[in-house]
C-alpha cells in the first residue's frame, strides 16, 4: 500500500514495495464494481478507511481516483519519505468532502526519526486540507500506534457519516 518503494526503516524491518497503484486499480475496477453488483446499484458515496500504511494509502488515493468522496485515516504512516512534498506537488482527481485524521498522543514518542516525525506530518495534512476547503478533522487520542485501533477507526467512519456536520 506504499506509494513508493522505500528501504527498510528500522534494522529487522522489511522495505515498502510501493504496490498503491497497483492495489488502487484491484479496488477501484474490480472490488468496487463487485460489491456494487451484489448490492444492486450504487452508494450515495464512498468512503476510504485506512489504518497505519492503509491510511496513508487512503490520502494517497484521491490524487489518483475520483472514487472517495470521504477519507478516513486513523495513525496515517505520515513518517514516509517525501510523502509531504508529494501532497503539495501534485493536484487531487477530486476533492472529497470531507478527511479525518487521527492519531495517538504517545505515536511521535520514539527513538526512529522516521517514525518520531508522524504527529507533526499528520498536523501539517490537517491544516493543508483544511486551507484547501476540504471539511477535515483531527483527533489525537490517548496511546500508542496500537491501542484501540479498531474503535479509532470506527469513530472516523462514524465521523465521516455524519449528514449534519
């Protein structure tokens, strides 16, 4: 889900293939057009969830598709090398709706410069959106990379549901 290949962050760890675009096209003209067969036609929307380097993927993907109208990016992997620059280089297909970004207070805390970096990346993603007119928000919750990921995730799609915001 790595927009880029990238060596190895950490001694033991394994290098990012930068397989987005290829597993962009699997979701968006095969997966998408499945689910939306068995349903019987089309959602009013679509949202993109993404958890780590799936949340990345998920602020990757509408510089490439005009799929999502709404993202959701829980402990976006934001610490990947010249992601920033490629954010204000390049132009979204479509702008969505709306973003959500979250993150845990104790993630920056680290010794990895990469990884130390990821608090102040994900704040910089928010204020960008946001300048750019796009309705976003930003919650930083209580933990690590790994605490309650599931209910992080789940608050961003309920975020992202809600009509009245």
């Amino acid at each position: 889900m790595s927009p880029w290949p990238i060596p190895p962050i950490a001694k033991g760890d394994t290098p990012c293939t930068g397989g987005a675009d290829v597993y962009l096209a699997l979701l968006t003209e095969e997966i998408m057009p499945a689910v939306e067969e068995a349903l019987g036609g089309k959602p009013k929307y679509n949202a993109l969830v993404g958890y780590s380097l799936a949340g990345l993927f998920a602020v990757y993907a509408p510089y490439h598709t005009d799929a999502f109208a709404r993202i959701i990016s829980a402990s976006g992997s934001f610490w990947f090398p010249k992601f920033i620059d490629y954010v204000k280089e390049h132009e979204m297909r479509c702008m969505p709706e709306k973003m959500y970004f979250s993150l845990g207070d104790r993630e920056a805390y680290t010794k990895n410069p990469y990884l130390s970096s990821v608090e102040e990346r994900t704040k910089m993603l928010y204020e960008y959106y946001s300048h750019q007119g796009i309705l976003t928000t930003f919650i930083l919750n209580q933990g690590n990379h790994f605490r309650e990921a599931d209910r992080r995730m789940a608050d961003g799609i309920l975020w992202a549901l809600d009509e009245r915001i």
